[in-house]
C-alpha cells in the first residue's frame, strides 16, 4: 500500500508490514460477525485507511470530514477488522442487509426508517383478499352458481373490503360478454344487504366511477357500460338515485366519471320506460328479468290467497329458481297482508312454513323484513297505520319463532315521540267521552267543534279516529235519540273521509268485544256505515278500502259490509236510512223526517212569493243538513213543472254555484224527481218532456253529469248506489 501522501509514523508502517505478512485470506476474525454500529465522530477513519482499498474510487461521496487528518492520539487500527466505519462496505463475510438504525448516528434520517419500515409491513391482507376474490370471480363466471359464490364470499369474511369485490366483478365483467355483465348484475343483487353492507357496494361504484380513466385504457366503452351498470344497480334498488349527484361533487370536471354520471341520468335513467329497457340490456343468458320474477310473485301469491294451496305455492317458489330473491316473496306477502287484512293469516302461515321447510332462508327473511321497514313510511300513505301493522307482524313472527328480531332495525325511531303521542291519545279518549256525552244532553254541535279545535289542534289523523270510533260505541249503547245525534253530529264534523275511513276500521275490529254487551252490533255498525254514505260522509269506494282492511271468512266485518250494502240498495234508501232511527237528518235532536220536509217546503214557497235569494239560503245553511239538500232540489224541480214559473230553478242556481249545494246532491234530487215521474205525469201531462229539457239545461250548466239518464229502470240501479 502506497504511503507517500500525508503522514505516517515509522511505528504504524511496521505494524501494517506484520499485519500483512502473517494475515490470512481464508480467516477470518470473530470481530467480523459482529454486526456493523454506527460511529462516532471520534473514531472516523480516512478512506486510505488498511483494509478499504475499494473506497478510493467513491471519495466523492462521502463526508468532507473523511478527508481529514486525524490528530487523535488513540490507537489508529481499525476497529472490528477493518469491516465497520463509516464510508465502509463492512466485512468479507457480512452479508446481512437487515441494519439496525440507530438515531444517534450523524447521518440518520427519519424517513429512511419510515419507508423501510412500511416496507417491510405491506397490506398482506388486503392483498390476500384480492386474489382470493378475483379466483371467486372467475370461478362465478365459469359455473354461473349464484348460491356457491354467495356462500364462498361469505367464507371469505372481511366485510370492510366488499367494496374491493364490488368493484373487481365489474371491471372484469366490462371486458366481457354480456352474459357475464347480466350475471355480475345478479350477483350484486343477491350480495347486497345479505352479505355486503349497503355502504360497501355504494363504495365500490364509487371507486369504479374514480378509475373510470385507468379503465377506459383497456376497455374503449367503458363509459357506456360503466354507466350501464350504474344506472342497473339504481333500477335494482341497490344504489340510491342520489349516489349520481353526490359523486359528481368529489370528481374534476375533466374527468371522465362525469361523463359516466352524466351519461347514467340523460341516456338510461331519464328515458320512458328505462326499467324495462336496463333490464333487458344484457339478455345473455338470463331470459328471465326483475320484473319478470316480480310479476311471478305477484301472480302466486295472489293464487295462494284465494286457494290456500301452499304445496303449490311452494312449487312456484322452486320453479324461480331465485334463492338469492326470496327476499321479495317475503316482502310482497307482508304488503299484501298489510293491504288485506283478510289474507294476513293465510299469508303469515305462508312464511312460517317456508322457513321451517327450508324453502326461505334465515337471512332472505330477515333481509325481506329489512327492506318493508325501510320503506314503511312510504307505504304510510297508502296503509293507514303501517308501522303499527308491521310491528305486529313483526311481534307475531318473532314469537312463532321463524324471524330473528335482533338483525332487523328498529322501527321506533322516535320512541320519545311515540311515547308522547301515546299518553296524548290516552288523554283524548278521556275528554273525547266528556265532550260526547255533554253532547248528548245539550245538542250543542257548535260547542263540540270548539272543544274539538282545542283538544285536537293540529287536527291529527289518529285523534280524529279515535273520536269517530268513540261516538259511535257510545251512540249503540243508547237510545235511537243518542244514534240520530251521532250521525248528525258526524256529518257536521266535516272529518276527512279518510280518518273516518280509520274510525269504522277500529269499530269493526273491536266488535267481538262489543258484541259481548251489545248483541245486535252488526246491526248497529252496518246502519251507521249506511247513514255516512247517505249523508255523504264517505263516497260508496270507502265501503271497498274499509272491507280490504277488515274483511275475513265469517268475521263480523264480512257481516256488517254485506249488511251496508244490502241497505244502500234498497228501494228509496236514503229516505229509509234518514229514518232508521225516527229522525229526519237534522241538526236538533227530536225532529220528525216529516217536519223537514214542510220546513224545506215553506222555504221554497215563501222564496217563491218574492222572498229574498239570500235569505232562502241562510235558511238552508240553518238548517244542518247539506247531506239532505236533494229534497231542496227535488221539491224546486217539481214545483217549477208544475207552475212552470222558474224562480225557484234560479235559486238552485245559486245555490249550485255558491258551492252549498253540491253535484252529487242536485243528482239525487233530480234522479228522486225521475223515480216519481209517472205519478207527476198525472197531474202535469207534459212533465216528462219538461224534466228532459231541465235535465239538459242542468248538463249544460254543468250540474248534472253527461252520464246521467233518468229512466226509470236505470235510475233503480243508480240508486241502489247511493
């Protein structure tokens, strides 16, 4: 070794001549194992130092202070023979990469240890899960096993990367057939609520809608089909419709996920008819659709209720063919038990057997019961009480043993709110028997209707129920005085139809118990029903609505409709039900039928010889009872035949156009005049020419509709009706 530049001492060349003469290339030191540490600023050694000679070409690199002259006083020899130090490659034998890092050396930089560290700890997991679900994604596509691939994914376990399979099935499916684009449809169908949570798959569209520019590298639509199965997951109910807006917030505008998004709402979602149209875009070898299948369940369900075949309706359950959609069995057969109530125990019997058999699964029941809790609100509108229905359903399945509450949500999401509105409607039923029962002494509806507006301010559905269902029982336990009153003071109310629709609900669900102390309540029930449709409280549709909620083989809500109807379609019904209960539909308790009949014609006949328009009118609405104002019209129509004077037809008139008579109304009144028109032609010869040419006058003003005809024969039927 060449030691002409800097200085060394005589001692150290001597040292370094025996070092060399007795070294030994084959040994080693057991110094040299030792592993390599850092050192200190003391202990730096020159790169020209013995046992470094490959140092020399790479001087450059390394720390001025290595080129320095040491003047310490230590010993010069290199520690651990030479193979530590700082500049140095370590020893002969020193192949281990795995240094540690110390802090304290000079040159440590935290982020070196940061990125060894995250190098040596990747996501294994993460990484394993991805090969393990391309395989079952291959493996789905090769064997078109809906159920198998279920079940492997749910063997796969690790719940919080389903967006990673949601994701994986689609882009590989986009590069396919569209056999594989139905199946990867089908397949998200089936997963979703029942093995991935809804987050997860909305997760992973949203990825797919992020790397739309990575895929549209090797798949050239990849807009189009992207946006395909975007638009399919929203009309299969697993992505919500908002998901479009949302995510068009988070993209740059030059992306292309916007054209995705923009392309799933203008191209497929806002098109007639693009349920039908996204169903069937990938045929493939799925000939059978959504709807299709819905249609399916619809159509056997329906059979199963009129039939009660459940061997059958189980053998349309297998010919599906759906396993991962029995989910929606279940959910139409609660609508339908909800919708009718008559069908609600055949139909429960129904689902209990199919889990006991095996033919529904625990999961797809319970993801059945899911979904009607998510949507109960809306049903609401359509199914008086639906969250009270489906609680019961729901208490019902859990105690027969086939439903697991515990997975469901709960539905009373405001208990607070619920618990106030119950100690509210307990504390109405009290005043509500205090008010009635004042009522019934006094006669007094004006008061009523004030008491009303206090206790029921926001006038609440429910509470409007409950007093309709309470005057009633109170009215059949009393007089036929308290019933004429009941019925008086209910047409006065001017309640929705609907919650008096609610009322009688609740009264014909209560009447096993009521018959224990009033024997003759079918009677009594179905003569009310019959005076609110004659008074015009409800339309003849309500007897339909209440019967679908109320109707069952035997029960007493069957009887009592029967009876209605048998009632409405007597001869001269609405005269006969007026009567029922020696009252003739007035506002004062104790009136004869006869004595509004003379009121109604002194009206018409102090009018008549020159009364006032307005005075004959606030006689009218003195009276109480819009529900009989077809007297009004029946007893004008006949006087102006007969007298051929038409004053009172100008009253009529004004009356029709000032809203106090109604359509319905002048179309009792003139169908009345049509039944009697043979007795009248004896008197008036030309009567029937004349009611013709009123009965077109009427058409023309619009009181009367075009369909109205006034035979005789046919008015019986229209009658009948009413």
């Amino acid at each position: 070794m060449d030691f002409s530049e800097g200085y060394v001492s005589n001692e150290h060349r001597e040292l370094h001549r025996s070092a060399a003469e007795s070294a030994d290339p084959l040994s080693v030191s057991p110094l040299q194992l030792a592993p390599k540490s850092s050192r200190s600023p003391d202990s730096a050694r020159s790169p020209k130092s013995p046992r470094s000679p490959k140092v020399q070409g790479k001087c450059s690199t390394l720390s001025p202070r290595t080129h320095k002259q040491s003047h310490s006083q230590k010993d010069g020899r290199p520690k651990k023979g030479g193979s530590g130090g700082k500049g140095t490659w370590g020893g002969l034998l020193d192949t281990d990469d795995s240094s540690v890092i110390d802090p304290n050396d000079p040159n440590y930089d935290s982020t070196e240890e940061y990125d060894h560290s995250n190098e040596k700890k990747p996501n294994t997991e993460l990484d394993s899960y991805k090969k393990k679900a391309t395989v079952i994604v291959e493996e789905y596509f090769a064997t078109d096993d809906v159920v198998a691939t279920m079940n492997e994914v749910k063997e796969l376990g690790k719940p919080e990367y389903g967006y990673y399979f949601v994701k994986k099935l689609v882009s590989m499916s986009m590069d396919r057939h569209d056999k594989e684009k139905e199946m990867a449809a089908i397949l998200l169908s089936a997963l979703y609520a029942d093995v991935f949570d809804p987050s997860q798959v909305y997760k992973g569209f949203s990825k797919l809608v992020e790397s739309t520019d990575d895929l549209i590298v090797d798949i050239p639509d990849a807009v189009e089909v992207l946006a395909l199965f975007i638009a399919r997951a929203v009309v299969d109910d697993i992505l919500p419709p908002a998901f479009l807006k949302k995510q068009m917030a988070y993209l740059a505008k030059d992306s292309k996920g916007v054209d995705v998004l923009k392309k799933t709402e203008k191209s497929y979602l806002a098109a007639p008819l693009h349920a039908e149209i996204i169903e069937r875009c990938w045929r493939g070898s799925k000939n059978t659709t959504v709807d299709d299948v819905k249609a399916k369940i619809n159509n056997f369900l329906k059979e199963y209720v009129v039939s009660g075949d459940k061997k059958e309706a189980f053998r349309c359950i297998k010919d599906l063919k759906v396993p991962f959609f029995h989910h929606e069995i279940v959910k139409r057969a609660l609508i339908m038990a909800m919708e009718r109530r008559q069908a609600e125990s055949p139909l429960l019997d129904l689902l209990k057997e199919a889990a006991e058999e095996g033919f529904i699964n625990t999961s797809q029941m319970s993801k059945g019961f899911s979904r009607l809790i998510d949507t109960v609100d809306d049903l609401s509108l359509d199914i008086p009480n639906a969250r009270g229905i489906l609680q019961k359903l729901i208490s019902k399945a859990a105690s027969e043993g086939w439903l697991c509450v515990s997975s469901l949500k709960s539905l009373s999401v405001e208990p607070e709110r619920n618990a106030i509105q119950d100690s509210a409607a307990k504390s109405f039923k009290v005043k509500t028997q205090s008010i009635i029962q004042e009522y019934f002494l006094s006669g007094d509806i004006l008061e009523v209707n004030s008491c009303l507006e206090q206790e029921n301010s926001k006038n609440c559905a429910a509470l409007n129920a409950i007093f309709v269902k309470k005057l009633i029982t109170l009215a059949m336990d009393r007089k036929n005085r308290e019933k004429e009153m009941a019925s008086v003071l209910l047409s006065s109310l001017c309640f929705p139809a609907d919650d008096v629709v609610s009322g009688f609900v609740m009264l014909i669900e209560s009447a096993d118990d009521t018959a224990l102390d009033n024997p003759v309540v079918v009677e009594d029930l179905a003569m009310f029903l019959a005076r609110a449709v004659v008074d015009e409280v409800l339309a003849p549709q309500h007897l339909e609505e209440i019967g679908a909620q109320c109707l069952g083989p035997g029960s007493i809500g069957s009887r009592v409709l029967q009876m209605t109807k048998s009632l409405l379609k007597a001869r001269l019904a609405g005269e006969r039900i007026l009567r029922c209960w020696g009252g003739g539909g007035s506002s004062r308790p104790g009136w004869a039928f006869e004595d509004v009949k003379d009121m109604i014609g002194k009206l018409l006949e102090e009018y008549e010889s020159g009364g006032e328009i307005k005075e004959a009118c606030r006689c009218m609405k003195e009276l109480g009872m819009p529900f009989f104002h077809h007297e009004v019209v029946k007893k004008a129509l006949v006087t102006t035949i007969e007298k051929k004077n038409e004053r009172l037809w100008g009253l009529l008139k004004e009356c029709f156009e000032s809203g106090l008579i109604t359509m319905n109304q002048i179309a009792k009144g003139f169908g009345r005049v049509a039944e009697s028109l043979d007795d009248l032609a004896l008197d008036v010869p030309d009567a029937k020419n004349q009611f013709a040419y009123y009965v077109e006058r009427a058409k023309t003003n619009g009181w009367l509709d075009n369909s109205f005809c006034f035979t005789k024969q046919e008015h019986a039927t229209e009658n009948g009706t009413h």
